[in-house]
C-alpha cells in the first residue's frame, strides 16, 4: 500500500500496474480518517484483486494491459 498526500478535497484508491494499492488524500487527513476509508472499501479492493486475477494472462511485450 503506498500513501499519496497532497494538496486535494478528496480520498481516492486505485491499484497500479504493480497490484499496489495506491490511496491519495488530503494534507490535513490523518491515519485513522484513511484506515476507515479502506475498511469501508474492502469490498471493491477484493472485486477488484479477483477481477485482475481472473483476466490476466501472458502478453507480448507490446500488448498492454487495461484494468
């Protein structure tokens, strides 16, 4: 899990293309407010590891992978 704050109004999560979940969040937001928005978002981040796990399979070097 990577921790990205800078200066914004809003929580977001994604994962990136090295399956690490990436959280961006406001300056003033602290530890706590962020584990609460990942508790509360279990469930897309498990839709979301087995959606990825499901469709991955090998590709050519010039393939690309959308998620």
């Amino acid at each position: 899990m990577k921790i990205i704050k800078s200066f914004r109004k809003t929580l977001s999560m994604s994962i990136d293309k090295d399956w690490v979940l990436i959280i961006k969040a406001p300056l003033f937001v602290t530890k706590k407010i962020i584990d609460g928005f990942i508790e509360k978002n279990k469930v897309w981040i498990e839709k979301r590891k087995n959606f990825i796990l499901e469709n991955v399979r090998n590709f050519e070097e010039w393939e690309k992978f959308y998620f």
